[in-house]
C-alpha cells in the first residue's frame, strides 16, 4: 500500500515538473501576442488607451 502512494506521488511531481519546464513553453510560443501602436512599450499596459 505504501509503495502504491509513493508512485502515485511520485508520478504527480514527475508530471508537474514536465508540465511547469517542457509543455507550457512549448506552447506558450505559439499563443498570439497584443500589439500595440507603439509596439508593446506603452506605460498603461496592453491595451492602447490614448493616454501617452
């Protein structure tokens, strides 16, 4: 019983570590970016509001 919950724990912190450092950055490339007239470099976020 007791080795059955080490894998199990062990197989959560396994899939954790390759979800955090392999699979996000994978697919985090691939998400679209915001844009702005400045090119990304306003003072009041993502969004271009017309204050600078």
């Amino acid at each position: 019983m007791q080795t059955v919950l080490v894998l199990i724990t062990f197989s959560l912190a396994v899939g954790f570590l390759l979800k955090k450092f392999v699979w996000d950055p994978i697919f985090e490339s691939r998400k679209r970016t915001v844009t702005t007239v400045d090119g990304g470099r306003t003072k009041c976020g993502n969004k271009d509001c017309a204050c600078h």
